[in-house]
C-alpha cells in the first residue's frame, strides 16, 4: 500500500538535514520507538512497540538509508520489522526529500507499506491505514519540532524521546476517526 505524507520543521534545509541524518535522535521522536541503535552510517537496528487494547506488540527490526543524497536532501529508508512473538511483520520503502518553504522545511514523504500476518489483519483498511500514518507522522513533527526548539533553547542538548515509549493504536483511530468526521 502506498502512503504519502509531509510536515513542516521551522529550519533551512541546510540545517533541518543534518537534524533528520541522526536517525537514533530523530526516530526517538516517533511514538512506539524503544530504541534505535547504529550498526553503521547508513544501518540501524531497533524496536517499535504498538498497543492495541489489551494486546501488547513489540517488533524488531534493521533499517537502512540508500540513495542518500546530501545535496538536493532525499533519500530512501528501508525498513523491516518483525514481531517478537511471530504474528507478523512489517516492511516499508520510504523516499523522502526537504524542500524550502517560507523559511523552513516542509518534508514530502512517499511509503510503500507491506503488512504480513496477523499485523495484516489489523491493518486490512487501507484508507484507515493512511489515517494512522497521518497521525504517526503529525505526532513525530510535533515531536521534532518541539526537541528542535528545545534543542535551540538549551543550545546544542540532545533530542529526548517523547513520554510515551509504545504507539497506541487505539488512540491513533480514535484521532484518525474523528479527523474524518471533521473532514
């Protein structure tokens, strides 16, 4: 399945680059993320733990950046996750690029999601697929933008994770769903 997301950061891309390269700062920025730990430049390894009501999952996965491109600030992230107790896994293909906006940077991103498993059977409706990870992505910026201005505030500190270590899932399809109903 295939996702398009943006946001916006309140920096150049020149330096938003930089900031969104250091994959283990910035990925603790998304909700669910445990950690995330190099392997090497472009490879890391990590853990995502999504709620779902009473079910509780933990996937472990590697990701890798290609096309790396540090002039015109695109790349691809490809990324793979597994569950820790076998009820499936997740694959994606993320090409993302900083464009200039207004003074700061707006992100384009473009997924290709693959579910298998049990995973799959939670995420069989595509357009509600599309509102989580709309809301995922709004909750990460909203992350990232605030560790930025903290980060401006305290000068060089380092980016913190968000309070909450596990994705809801519940609550991003209460979100996703009242944003319809607005809509």
């Amino acid at each position: 399945m295939h996702i398009d997301n943006q946001f916006e950061i309140p920096l150049p891309p020149d330096t938003a680059w930089p900031i969104l390269m250091n994959v283990p700062e910035t990925a603790a920025c998304f909700p669910g993320v445990g950690s995330i730990e190099p392997i090497s430049t472009d490879q890391f390894k990590g853990r995502v733990t999504v709620k779902l009501g009473p079910l509780t999952m933990v996937f472990a996965g590697h990701m890798r950046i290609e096309n790396r491109d540090d002039m015109v600030h695109s790349a691809t992230i490809k990324a793979s996750w597994a569950e820790a107790k076998g009820r499936g896994n997740a694959n994606t293909l993320t090409k993302f690029a900083l464009h200039e906006q207004s003074g700061g940077t707006r992100v384009t991103m473009h997924s290709d999601l693959q579910l298998a498993g049990q995973v799959a059977q939670y995420g069989r409706g595509v357009g509600m697929i599309s509102a989580i990870s709309a809301q995922l992505i709004s909750t990460f910026a909203e992350n990232l933008r605030a560790k930025i201005q903290a980060r401006s505030a305290d000068g060089e500190a380092a980016l913190k994770p968000p309070a909450n270590p596990e994705i809801s899932a519940l609550t991003l399809i209460a979100k996703a769903l009242g944003n319809r109903i607005k809509g």
